[in-house]
C-alpha cells in the first residue's frame, strides 16, 4: 500500500470515528420553524442503502446561497459515516453553486472506477474515497450522504 492510499484509509478512519456533523436531530419541523425566524431555509433527506443497509438524515440550512449549516445522524459501515463527517466539513460554507460543484466532481470521481485521480486541491479530504471508486459495492457506500445533501439542498431552495 502506497503512502497515500495509508493517509486516506487514515482520513477515512478518522472521520469515521469522530464523525463531524453528527447530531441527534430535532424534529424537522422545529427546525423550520427556527429557519423561517432567521430566513434560513431547512430541509433534510433520508437515504438508506438497500445493498448493505447503511442509513444516513442529512440536514441541510441554506441562507441566500449559502450552505450554512449541515448535520446529520446516520448509522453504517466506516466508508459511509465518513462520507458524511467530511461532507459536513467539505460543503459547510460553501454557496450552494461551490457545493453542487463539489458533488459532481465527487460524483465523477466514485463512478471513475479509479480511471480518475482525485485532485486534493479541489475535493480536499473527501479525495480519501479515489480508492473506493475501484469497488462498486462501496461506491453506494460512499455517495449515500452526498445523494442525501442533493435532495435535502434540493428541497430547502423550493421553500
């Protein structure tokens, strides 16, 4: 194993253990009901991998077009919690435009099956998942809170 596939499978681990985002969510509705007090703009998808059985609630809280907040509870195997503790770091911030951006650059990159390299500078640690893209049966792992955040960002533009 090459000194970069240990640093990923590192990141992963890590991620996967300190779970960033992570939270017991309060019920959606209280949410928007903060958010429509603030001009925020909530909305959350469930996605639920039917292969393995992974399960993950993304939050998301939009203001204008900024990604302001994200959170997220969820349980699965390693690749799927720490898909989404770096997406919460990775899109938090970011205008919805930089997000969706970064989205399809991840979502290009798992459905490569290795043929492309991720660029650190663009994906920054969610670049760990390049090796993930050479197994299919992961790659869903790895996509499930991105495909969550789509729906949930989706979702809190039409409010």
């Amino acid at each position: 194993m090459s000194d970069l596939q240990q640093l990923y499978q590192t990141i992963i681990l890590e991620h996967a253990k300190a779970r960033h985002g992570a939270v017991e969510l309060t019920p959606l509705a209280d949410a928007i009901a903060i958010g429509t007090a603030s001009a925020l703009r909530v909305a959350e998808s469930h996605q639920i991998n039917t292969t393995c059985g992974d399960e993950v609630t993304l939050r998301v809280s939009i203001d204008a077009e900024t990604v302001t907040d994200l959170v997220w509870t969820g349980e699965g195997c390693s690749i799927s919690q720490a898909s989404a503790s770096i997406l919460t770091d990775t899109l938090r911030g970011l205008s919805t435009i930089e997000a969706r951006a970064l989205l399809d650059n991840f979502r290009e990159m798992l459905r490569s099956r290795g043929k492309i390299e991720p660029d650190e500078e663009i994906l920054g640690d969610a670049a760990a998942f390049g090796g993930v893209s050479r197994y299919p049966a992961r790659v869903k792992c790895a996509m499930l809170p991105w495909v969550a955040f789509e729906a949930a960002l989706i979702d809190a533009e039409s409010r």
